[in-house]
C-alpha cells in the first residue's frame, strides 16, 4: 500500500516513493566531492545600460611625487641672530638660577651640606651654563624650542611659587619640631597660635560692640520733653 499523505483540510497530496539506496548513493558522493578548488564569488550581471567597470590596475604614483611626512624636530633651525641668542641665554641662566635655589632650599630642610654646596656651585656657574645651552640651541631644535618656550616671566613665576612653597614647608617642619622653631625665618607655633586667638577675640568682640550700639539705636529715641521713650516698631 502506497503512503498517503493529506493536508489540515484532508486534501490528498501525491507522495512519489523513493529508492533508499538511490539516496544515499547520491548522499555518500555528495560527501566525497571536495568541490573546486577556489571558491569565486558569483559573477554580477550588468544592468542594462550600465559600463562594466574598469578592472586595469592603477598605477602607482612616483616615489618623488609622493607627500613625504617631514619630521619638523629634524629640522636645522635657522641661524640664530644675536637678540635670539641672547633671549635664550637669559632664559637659560634663570633656569639654571632656579635649580641653584631649589637646591640651596632642599640643603636647609634637610640640613645636608652636600645639597647646599650644589646650590652655590651651580648658582656661581649659572651663566657660563646658560651661554653654552645658548649655543647648542642654534644646532639642536629641541634645545632651542624649551629655550624659546621658556621666558623669563615664567621662569620668575616659578621662582617665586617656589620660594613661598620652601617657606610653608620650614613653617610646617618647625610646627612638627623637625627643626627648631625661630631657625631659618620660621616662627614659634605657640606664638602662631597665641597672635591667631587674639586676633580672633578681638574680631568677635568688634562685632559685639557694633551690635549693641546697633541695638541702643534701635530701641530707644529721644522725646520732646527729653524723656526716653520706646521707639516706634
């Protein structure tokens, strides 16, 4: 008896046999078939009235009409004029200036001699330094970029923020006792303390006194008769 196949509906559907063995003969050389050996994407059909693109390979363009990526650090700078040099050299010898500084400051704190002669030594050499720097400036773009980046308004700010710096640190290292209280310009703390109470007492009480005469103002006016009499709310 041939199978019967019907649809939801009961509707007949024709269902022609099949030998198992065509099958899977079809199936095991399906298996066997490694295919091609490049797998090429299907062909694209032209549309009508459209030009099949051109497959010739663009040439390269010349090495010399290349765009070369120049390194502007590689770059000799121009010769300096003397205004230049002399701008740098400045510039230079307050670096060097401020490093000496830095150096005297750190021998104080930390009461090492070593740090302090490396302080004066570079200080006492700062300009011959700074006229040398100033030279090899003209040769090495690197060196003469800081230098120009570097003015002596900036140098002078840094100076400055330094040394208030290195005065905050004493202060705080004789706060602790690192060092003695009094030595290199720092002051006491109990002093700091007893100036800052009073100066603070003395505030208070300013804002007192203004207060009650504020208040003597507004409570009282005087009368026709001369009598004291409670002022209008």
């Amino acid at each position: 008896m041939e199978p019967r196949v019907e649809t939801t509906d009961g509707q007949p559907v024709d269902v022609t046999p099949m030998d198992p063995d065509a099958v899977n003969d079809r199936f095991q050389r399906a298996m066997l078939d490694d295919g091609p050996d490049e797998q090429a994407p299907p062909k694209r059909t032209p549309r009508a009235g459209e030009t099949a693109p051109d497959k010739r390979r663009r040439g390269r363009q010349p090495r010399e009409s290349r765009s070369r990526t120049v390194d502007k650090g590689a770059q000799a700078p121009p010769p300096p004029t003397p205004e230049v040099t002399a701008k740098r050299a400045s510039s230079a010898e307050e670096t060097f200036r401020l490093t000496g500084t830095c150096l005297l400051l750190v021998g104080k704190v930390t009461r090492m001699p070593s740090f302090t002669a490396d302080g004066f030594v570079v200080n006492a050499n700062a300009g011959q330094l700074a006229e040398k720097l100033a030279d090899v400036a003209a040769v090495e773009p690197q060196i003469a970029k800081w230098l120009d980046k570097a003015p002596s308004a900036k140098v002078a700010a840094w100076m400055g923020l330094a040394s208030v710096a290195a005065g905050l640190g004493l202060q705080a290292a004789a706060n602790h006792r690192l060092i003695k209280p009094g030595s290199m310009g720092t002051t006491d703390p109990a002093e700091i303390i007893r100036a800052n109470e009073e100066a603070i007492a003395a505030h208070q009480k300013a804002i007192e006194d203004e207060a009650a005469e504020a208040a003597a103002d507004g409570t009282t006016s005087g009368s026709d008769d001369g009598e004291a009499v409670p002022a209008a709310a």
